[in-house]
C-alpha cells in the first residue's frame, strides 16, 4: 500500500476531453490504483455523456470494473463552461482559448516545448517563412502563442514530469531532460493493463469477422484520429485512391489483428506507439501539431514508416 507519513496517497486525475487522451489517462489511474493509491477521476461533463453512449446506467462510471476487482478509484464529472451539444471540433479556436492546453506529446515535442523561451531567445521563433510553418504547426497557432509559454513555465515547478513514451524509443532526450528535471516514461499506457474501460467517444463498428476472413497482412488500416482536419473532399480523393489500388482497406479496426498490414495514419502519439507495438509499418499523412514531428521519428529515426509524398495546400 503506498503511504506518505502513515496516509494514503490520494490522486486527483483531471482527463483531457479529447479522444487521444482518454484511454491512456484512464490505464494510468488504473497502474497508480493498483500500486496502492486511491485515486479520484474527473471526466468532463460531455466525455461522460459520450462514453454513457448506449450503455447501461452502471457502465456510465467507467471504473466499475475497476472497483469489483479492489481498486479505490471514486469517479466525479466536472463543466469546460460549454452545454454538451456545444461543437467542439467546429468552434476548436474559442474552445481552447477558454480551457488549459494540452496535448499527449512524445519526449521530442515535450522537449521543444519545454524550451519555447530558448527557441526565441535564439531566433527561432516567431517562425518566419512557408517551409519552416509547414514544418510544426502548432507553433503558429494564436492559442499555442499565448499558451505554451505559459504553461511550460509552470511545468519547470513541477516535482517530476511523467511522460506516455517508451524509454528506449527516446532515451537520449529523457536523458537530456533528465538534467533539468525529474522526468519518468511510462509508456506504453494503452496495452498494460487487464481492467477493460470505456474510452471511445464515438460508436465503433466491430470489423473482426471480416478481418479474420482476410489473408495475414493483406488489409490496410486507415485513421485520421478523432481530431480529422481534412475536408470532405480529401477524404474522398484518399478513398478513391486507395480504391484505385486494390487494397483491401477498412477505415476503423484493431491494429493488433493480424489481417493488418500496412497503417495509414495521421501520426497522432497513440496511434504511433500502438502500430509500433503491434508491429505494423506505417504510411505517414500528418496535420497538425506534434503531428509532423512524430511523422519524422517514424520514418527518420525509428525508420518503421514512410511519408505520404502529398502535400496539402
């Protein structure tokens, strides 16, 4: 049981409300719980009506599992300020402008957040010119401009920093950060435990028979993440295209299963480190974000994928 001075240790886990964050967030409560802490939960009001979702009234707490089996997890909502049908994804610049940003980084984007002040210091920001913007965008971003720093600097009084990566993977940049700052990898989060959560805010069709049916390897994994950009035209040109090639494709599916083949992804954090431990080579299409710097670890450094040659205007 893990006690400090004769008490319990007592987590308050406040989630991040998009999809990315959730199931990893929920896997961490689960390990702290199960190291001994008692842990209190917080969802945002509309993530547990999403999760709630066609399910029964119990299932609406998702650590009722979690409990059966021991674990002292209590489970609470809270407001962002916005009613439920409030669309989040439309009005994605005036939401974040009102909540904390956050974001579930690899060590490499951590890092080159942690050091935003170094970066103007030096010249590098404010970002000048096409060819670097197009590089990270997230650094052009009015919200991230009047964040990062901020937040950041918070950050640097932290007591330690836990990060959702696997050590090996960036080992000479938690090394590095190390100097500065009690740092922990934890990762993977989303395949270490056995309390099964619910952590998909929207419906997902079950593609498991048709995949079963389909020769080792032969299907091609396609997910643009829950935070898709794209428009409607381009998903089409993207169907159409991979329709022109013959591959066996499906848009939603389990990368563990072993019909998968190839992952066309949008190089979201969750989504690189599950093809990596699952073993499926990745096609790289990314946004925005930390989303261009995960493309170049996995087809530069870790060199398990390659990157899409198109360029969005």
């Amino acid at each position: 049981m893990r006690k400090m001075g004769g008490k319990k240790l007592h987590a308050i886990m406040i989630g991040f409300f998009y999809q990315g964050h959730i199931a990893p967030f929920q896997n961490l409560a689960i390990k702290l719980a199960s190291s001994g802490c008692a842990v209190t939960f917080v969802h945002n009001e509309f993530v547990h009506h999403m999760l709630s979702k066609g399910v029964n009234v119990e299932e609406v707490d998702p650590f009722v599992g979690a409990r059966r089996v021991g674990l002292d997890i209590r489970y609470a909502t809270i407001s962002d300020g916005f009613p439920p049908d409030f669309n989040r994804i439309v009005n994605l610049e005036q939401h974040w402008e009102t909540i904390f940003l956050d974001f579930p980084h690899p060590a490499l984007m951590f890092a080159t957040y942690y050091h935003y002040d170094l970066l103007i210091e030096k010249g590098y920001l404010p970002i000048k010119g096409d060819e670097v913007e197009s590089k990270d965008p997230a650094f052009n971003t009015s919200i991230t401009k009047k964040i990062v720093a901020e937040v950041f600097e918070q950050v640097k009084h932290a007591d330690f920093i836990l990060i959702n990566t696997v050590h090996e993977l960036e080992h000479e940049l938690v090394s590095d950060m190390y100097h500065n700052q009690s740092i922990y990898t934890l990762g993977p989060l989303n395949f270490t435990t056995d309390v099964a959560l619910p952590n998909n805010l929207r419906a997902e069709a079950d593609f498991t028979e048709w995949l079963d049916s389909k020769p080792r390897g032969s299907v091609l994994y396609v997910s643009f993440g829950s935070l898709d950009h794209s428009n409607h035209q381009l998903a089409e040109e993207i169907v159409n295209g991979l329709l022109l090639s013959g591959v066996q494709l499906v848009w939603s599916a389990m990368l563990s299963n072993p019909a998968v083949g190839g992952f066309l992804t949008h190089c979201g954090w969750n989504s690189i480190l599950e093809a990596i431990w699952c073993g499926v080579p990745m096609i790289c299409y990314p946004f925005f974000a930390d989303q261009p710097s995960n493309g170049e670890l996995v087809v530069d450094v870790w060199k398990v994928g390659i990157m899409s040659n198109y360029t969005r205007k």
